[in-house]
C-alpha cells in the first residue's frame, strides 16, 4: 500500500515542472495555464507563487542563483528575488502555433526543453522539437518532428536518455553521451498501446527505474532499465502530469496533477484534482544538478 498524501491543494490547471533543490529543500513546480511558479516548502507547508508573463514550459535552478525556465516564447532566466525575466533564445520564433513544454537538466548541468504543437481547431502538426541549452548558452535541436515533447529522463550512469511524444504510446531510448550531450540509436524503450496509455511528465530513480505519470488514467507506474513495468500505483484523481523525488533523503515522490478541462461529471468523486501530492514509494531518487550556465 502507498501512502499518497495531497501537501498543497491546489487546484492547478496544469501542474507541471517539479524540480527538487537539495540546497533549500524546496520543491519548484508550475501551473502552465495560470502562469504559475510555485516554490512548496515542506517543512512549512507555505508555497511562494510567482506569475509569469507567458505560459510557463518547465524550470531548473541555476547554480549561480535564480532559475532558467522556458515559456512559450523560448528560453529565459528568471529571478525570484527581482521578478525579472531575462530572455535567453527562442528557437521557434518561427512557429507561432508551437510553445515549449517538458523539459529538465541532465547530470552534467545542461538544461532541456522541448516544444509542442498547440493551435486548438487544428489538426496537429509534428513540427516541435527537443532542445539543448548549453552553459555557453549556445542551443542545439537534438529531436524533430515530435506533437508534445514530454516524458524526458536519464539513466543514473548518463549512458541512456528517455523521451516521449504524448501524442503516441511509445517512449522512447537513445545511447546519450553525457560528454557532449549528443544522442544517437533511438530505440522503443516501452509502448503503451494495449491500455492506450501515453506519459506525461516522469524521473528516474536510484535504482535505474523509470517512473512515469499517466494522464487520464489516474496512474504512476514504475518500469525496470529493461522497460518492464514493475508497478502500478492509483492516484485519487485522473490526470497526474509530473513527477520527481524530493525531500531530504530524496525518499519522497512528488506529483501534480490537473483539472484542464475536466467537467464537473469528470472530477467528482476525485480527491484534490489539481493538488500537489506527496508519495512514498519506498525508494530514493537522484538529485538534479544546477544549470551550469
């Protein structure tokens, strides 16, 4: 049995973009849709709120203080502090139907963002991509052709890179140079298919296993480096959208979840459907690295 608690109540649009900070243990997160940035204390059970002027994609701490984050119109850094926003790069300048989405730092401090196709009434276009921002602040597209970037984590060992497109079932697996950044070998990692399942946001643990959440269908599941599913856990409501272990021992497995366009009928009977929950899951994650630029 898991014990699944709900820390903060907070009836998120989108929650998206957990990002555990060992050195302040605070737990970052976002609400896409209500231009969110969430900063949870655990201890006090406070959240701090700042709003953004976009829609918000995903965030990172920056080892030279503040955080890099991206929004729809691309990259930037942000400073709590100040509330200021300092655009780095936009890559899809060009796509006005496009907005960045999941993303993330890799072990080595390079921070990740991927885009997606969002323009309601339009069939969807597979025009987004995943990005590398390096600390030179130099930006590379490793990924194209993808609807909704989500699902992006890496083996404890940096050898393997995880990706997803929530527009299929597939994640996928790429051999990762945690040197240079570079991918290379695409392979089927798991496919959701049979439950007609597609991930959400997701991490990795201590252990090498993936963890990986499963909108509409209420669940977390946890597959082995072999892409075995291992275990299933049911949340008290339907749409978990991202996870990442926090806490001081990194024994705690956070996770937001959303009412986006869930009518009354759909969210009742639902506990804290838009909530931050906190679950023990009997293993530890790994911590995430600063932005090193």
């Amino acid at each position: 049995m898991t014990d699944i608690e709900c820390v903060s109540d907070a009836r998120a649009q989108l929650g998206e973009g957990t990002y555990w900070d060992p050195a302040t243990e605070a737990l970052w997160w976002i609400d896409i849709y209500q231009k969110a940035i969430h900063r949870f204390d655990p201890l006090t059970r406070k959240t701090e709120t700042h709003i953004a002027p976009e829609l918000l994609g995903c965030l990172a701490v920056r080892a030279s203080g503040g955080l890099i984050l991206t929004m729809a119109s691309g990259f930037y850094f942000f400073d709590p502090a100040t509330g200021r926003f300092d655009k780095i790069t936009d890559p899809e300048a060009d796509l006005p139907d496009n907005r960045f989405n999941d993303g993330k730092t890799d072990r080595q401090g390079r921070f990740w963002s991927g885009s997606m196709f969002e323009a309601p009434g339009k069939p969807v276009v597979r025009n987004a991509s995943l990005y590398r921002l390096d600390a030179d602040l130099s930006i590379h597209k490793i990924v194209e052709g993808i609807g909704c970037s989500n699902g992006l984590a890496w083996s404890p060992d940096s050898r393997t890179m995880y990706y997803t497109d929530s527009h299929g079932p597939v994640v996928w697996a790429w051999d990762f140079d945690p040197a240079t950044g570079e991918v290379e070998n695409r392979r089927t990692f798991f496919d959701l298919s049979e439950t007609k399942g597609i991930v959400d946001g997701s991490t990795v643990d201590a252990e090498g296993c993936y963890w990986a959440t499963i909108p509409f269908q209420g669940k977390v599941l946890r597959f082995d480096p072999a892409g075995k599913l291992m275990r299933t856990i049911e949340l008290p409501t339907d749409l978990p959208t991202c996870c990442e272990f926090g806490g001081r021992d990194l024994d705690v497995l956070y996770v937001t979840t959303a009412i986006y366009n869930r009518t009354p009928e759909q969210l009742a009977g639902q506990r804290n459907p838009g909530g931050l929950f906190a679950l023990d899951v009997g293993v530890k994650g790994l911590p995430l690295v600063p932005f090193q630029g």
